[in-house]
C-alpha cells in the first residue's frame, strides 16, 4: 500500500492518512461569521488526513478580501465550532490559516477607510486586493499604498497572531497554521526587498528580518502550545511583488533551524510554480530538510505520483492538495482508487452560494454499468 494513504502519527499529529486539504479562499460569508454551509463543506472534505482551512483574518484590519470568515469576534469562533464539530463528526482533524494580509489590501476592506499596514510603506506594485470598486461593487481593485507599522504596533499584531490562536482553540480546532506565505504580512518582514526597517525588526539582517515571525512563533505557543502551532512559507515566491534577495536561501534555511527547535506541529512549503509564479530551485527541499527535523508538507502543482515519491524518498510527510479538493471532495477516495478528477468552475471558486462549493459529487464506479441498478 503507498504511504500516502497510511496514517501518520507524530508529536501532537494522529491523522488518517498524509494528505492534507490545502487552505483557499472560498469568498462564501458576506458577514465574516462562518455558518452552515461552510460547515457542510468542510465536513464534505474531512476524509483528507488534515484540512487547512481557507485564510482566517486576526483582526478586521488583517483582511484584504471581501467575504471571508474571521477569527477575532465571539460570533466567529461560534461560527468555527459549527466547522470544527462538522469535520470531528467524521473523524477529521483541521487546523485554522491564521491570515494578515498587510499591505495587500485596499481601504474598503480596511475599517473607517483607514490605510493597510506593512512592514514598511512601500505599495505592492502590479497586485490587486478583492474589494469594492469605483462603482461599489465587489472586485478585483489595486491595492492601496500601506502604512509602516510603529515598533509598538509590530507587537500589538504579534498579540492579535496568538489572541486568534487561542480563539481557534476556543472554536475547536486542532491546532493553527500562520500564514507566512505568498507575499502577506509575515513574507513582508521577511524580505529585504520590502522591508527598511530601522529598528529590531529591520530588514538589513538576518535576525531583524527574521525577528516578526519568531516572535509570533513563541507568542502562539505560549498560548496554545507547540504541539498545535504550524506555518506556512513560500520561499522563492513572487507572489504580490516579492522580489528575490540574495539571502532567501540562508533566511528559510535559518528558520528551518529555529522551527526545529519549537518542535512544531509541522511546516507547510508552498511552491507557486503552479500559481504561475518561481517555484522552488529543485535542490532547494532537501536542504531544507535537511535543517529541519519536524513534519514537513508541500503543496503546489501536487499529484499522487509526485506525492508518492517525495514520500517514498524522505522528503515530506504530508502532501497538500489544493484546486482539486474543490470539484472532488472524494479525493482521497479518487487518489486511492485511481478515479478521475472533476473540473472545479472557476467562476465559482470566490463568491456566491452553494453552487460550486457543496454541489460537487463524489465518484459513483458504479456509473454506467448494466448491472448498478
């Protein structure tokens, strides 16, 4: 049997098997409270070994898109339960994307229309937000040039990472996923590029650049503990105007160090290849792996000869699927049997109802056959 369908157990994990449900947004609650539907699509999906949900924001000034649940009011995390219960129902386990979006935001996803917030005021060039347009109504919109975070204000954002944490936990998830992905906040304080920082989290060095996420690292653990506290990283990205830096290399492979001593629930690789952006240099996963000691997973462009190998070859633990978790909330089950895929309709995938979201079937094998009636 392949070991992407075999259960894993590890540190604080026990899943059913080692494929993950990657986050994505759904665009699917108008009021940012999650509700039943989401619940039921969730709970559609919870066959996957773990499921990441769609980006959650800390706070209303972390969103950057219309119409996505949140994670800082009591409404919210009452609105999580209905998830969380929903996936628990069917044996699943799931972790909340704990999301700020920095500086890709526009003023109309901001409350009273005040600027987003940055690392640094340098606006992301060529990157669009999903909020409302010149006419009022909801759409992709140039984002706004952001607002560089006081020193004070750096550590007011660290405390709203772990107040979220605590309230996933409250909500009753299994533990939390920082976002540090594709160009948000974190990746901000990461690179250098954006990043001209004066003070201790200033951009010019490792440790100053470095410093945002191993502070909100450690203030999540301390709330919640490390067992339940993960992120996710894109290195070699471009995502929303993240330039490439000579340091990318020494900057991840560092923080693969410094996980490895939080022992973390795991570490979450995003190769935006298949996002039509640079993906990851082919020698860059083993290093990586080789500074870091904990569950790993990758995500990106995923198939399950492709898992199967990084697998079989010591390279991850977990293999995340995204897009096709959408059509196919059976995948596990078409992966395993070797089923084909369904199509997802884009046009559906932000926004909207149930169509496109709970509406996708699972595979009958039975289908077609003389003899299935």
């Amino acid at each position: 049997m392949s070991k992407l369908f075999e259960p894993l157990e590890r540190g604080g994990l026990a899943l059913r098997n080692r494929i993950a449900m990657a986050p994505m947004t759904r665009s699917r609650n108008p009021d940012g409270v999650p509700n039943d539907l989401n619940a039921l699509y969730y709970a559609q999906r919870a066959d996957a070994g773990l499921i990441i949900t769609e980006g959650t924001p800390i706070s209303a000034t972390a969103e950057g898109f219309l119409f996505i649940p949140g994670l800082y009011t009591p409404q919210q995390v009452a609105g999580w339960r209905k998830v969380t219960d929903a996936v628990h129902a069917k044996g699943g386990t799931i972790f909340a994307q704990l999301w700020h979006v920095g500086r890709v935001s526009h003023v109309s996803n901001q409350p009273g229309g005040i600027d987003p917030v940055s690392s640094s005021d340098r606006p992301a060039k060529n990157s669009q937000a999903w909020g409302l347009t010149a006419d009022g109504t909801p759409g992709a919109i140039n984002v706004s040039k952001p607002r560089a975070l006081s020193t004070g204000e750096v550590y007011g954002v660290v405390a709203d990472f772990a107040e979220a944490a605590a309230n996933a936990v409250a909500a009753g998830f299994d533990g939390i996923e920082l976002h540090g992905a594709n160009g948000y906040l974190i990746e901000q304080f990461l690179n250098p590029t954006v990043n001209d920082r004066t003070d201790e989290f200033r951009g010019g060095t490792l440790e100053g650049r470095t410093r945002f996420v191993l502070e909100t690292i450690d203030a999540v653990i301390a709330r919640i503990g490390a067992e339940r506290t993960a992120i996710r990283l894109s290195p070699y990205g471009g995502l929303f105007d993240m330039a490439h830096y000579p340091e990318i290399e020494k900057t991840y492979l560092y923080l693969a160090d410094e996980f490895s001593k939080r022992n973390l629930a795991y570490v979450h690789l995003m190769d935006q290849k298949s996002r039509g952006s640079s993906g990851l240099p082919p020698e860059f996963l083993a290093k990586f792996r080789a500074h870091y000691k904990g569950v790993l997973i990758l995500a990106g462009g995923m198939t399950r000869e492709r898992a199967e190998q990084l697998i079989a070859d010591g390279l991850i633990e977990i293999a995340a699927f995204g897009e096709p978790f959408i059509a196919n909330p059976d995948l596990v089950a078409r992966l395993r049997n070797r089923w084909p895929l369904a199509q997802a309709e884009r046009d559906s995938h932000y926004g909207g109802d149930a169509r496109g979201y709970t509406d996708y079937p699972t595979f009958d094998p039975n289908a077609g056959r003389p003899d299935a009636a």
